[in-house]
C-alpha cells in the first residue's frame, strides 16, 4: 500500500534516527508532523523537508512532561489532519550509572519519556486510526532488550526500552482486527548524537568494558548511518504485519 497522502506524527525529528524518517516519509508522500524539543533542529528538518517539495510542520514540545500530549496531538490535528502513522523514537539514555547511586527522579523522568508518552500518543490517536480502519504506530527501541546485561551502568535505559516493547506487544494485540498495526523496532547501532554524547561523558558513569565498547565501535566504523536505519523501516510501514520486533540488521 502507497503512503501517499497520509499523515505522520514523529517524535524526536529534530536529529538522528527522527529527521532521518520524516525527511524519508516526506519523500514518499506522507505529509509529517515532526515534534521534538529544539525549535532550531526542528525547523532544520522541516527545511530539509520543504525543499526537497516535501510537506511538514514543526511542533515543539518537551516531551518528558506527558501532560503535553493533548496539546501536540490539537496542533498537529489542526494542521495536518488526524495522524495515521505514529513513530515514537524521542527517548534518553539518562540516567547513566551505578544503580545504587539513581535516584527516584531520575527513574520516573526516564520512563515518562521513553515509556508513558509514547503509550499516551497511541492512546491519543487510536480513536482516529482505528475510526479510518489504518493506522501504523512504531515504538523505537534498542537491541539493548535483547542483551540487558550488556550496558552496565544504563540500567534505566534497558528497563524503560524493555516495558515499551512489552507495552507495544499488548496493544498489538488488543487492537488487532482495527486495521490498526503495532511494532517496535530495533534501529542498530546508529550514528547518532546520543551515542557520541555516550563517548564524551560515559567514562566512569558506564562500566570500563562497556564505555570501551561504544569508543571502539565509533572508531572501527562499527555505526551505521541514520538513513539507513530509517529506511529499513520506511520499506515495513505499508505492510500489514503486527505485534512483532523488527531488527534493522534483519532487512540489510
């Protein structure tokens, strides 16, 4: 099934992974409603889109407050019409460190954005997607769930991407039949700000293999590039499939 003409909502579209995708659905017809918290990086994307004879707005929002939700899904409704796609990549690989030294505030901040708001945003546009009988929502998560143990030092972040994949598998399955689909997706190893913002402050927060780890992989051309990543999923949306866990490495 063609994209053209639909409407996607796509969180953290400022950088990385984010304007990747917007700027590669924009490419396909898809008009997109990129949210994220820069106002510069957004209107970047949105430039970038624009140019190219694309269709986007900016919609800034700091998603790590949930209670922002009602009013970006009113703005980009206004704007663009109901969304029928919905990718929830903004996330944070805060707090970085010993466990014992995480405090509960930390945590909750965390899973607001990286769990609560995604699950908020579905719950948000459901009612429109499953009314049209189509919708597509992905929930961006990490290889990190299939190897807990290996980020020691990040433990907030595996446990946040690990409830959104269990949350993105349940939803799956209460709205199969809607004509309404459910994935996660696994992007890779990309080469993004978060992990060259890992390389400049893990020393010492993350464990030393671990840090060693993400260092060597930047120099040994171990990352893959955003388009990439986004493209791998770009080639899924159309599909009918739901309630699986896609891997990038999967379709390369």
């Amino acid at each position: 099934m063609s994209l053209n003409g639909k409407v996607a909502l796509v969180t953290g579209a400022g950088r990385g992974i984010g304007r990747a995708l917007a700027t590669a659905l924009a490419e396909s017809g898809v008009r997109v409603a990129c949210v994220a918290r820069s106002e510069d990086e957004l209107s970047r994307t949105v430039e970038l889109i624009t140019s190219g004879g694309g269709s986007a707005v900016a919609v800034p929002a700091d998603l790590g407050d949930a209670g922002t939700v009602p009013d970006v899904v009113h703005r980009v409704t206004a704007e663009l019409g109901s969304p029928d796609l919905l990718v929830n990549n903004a996330a944070t690989v805060e707090p970085l460190g010993p466990s014992t030294d995480m405090k509960p505030d930390a945590w909750h901040a965390a899973f607001t954005l990286n769990v609560i708001t995604p699950a908020a945003l579905s719950a948000a546009l459901l009612p429109g997607m499953t009314g049209a009988g189509w919708g597509r929502i992905v929930n961006v998560s990490s290889g990190i769930v299939a190897r807990p143990g290996t980020m020691i030092g990040g433990n907030a972040y595996a446990a946040t991407k690990a409830a959104l994949e269990a949350h993105s598998l349940n939803l799956a399955t209460e709205v199969a039949g809607t004509g309404v689909t459910v994935n996660v997706y696994r992007p890779g190893t990309v080469d993004t700000a978060m992990q060259a913002w890992i390389r400049r402050t893990g020393r010492g927060r993350l464990d030393g293999a671990t840090y060693t780890r993400f260092v060597r992989n930047h120099e040994e051309g171990g990352l893959i590039s955003s388009d990439d990543s986004a493209r791998a999923l770009l080639d899924r949306l159309a599909g009918d499939a739901t309630g699986q866990v896609w891997d990038v490495h999967d379709s390369r």
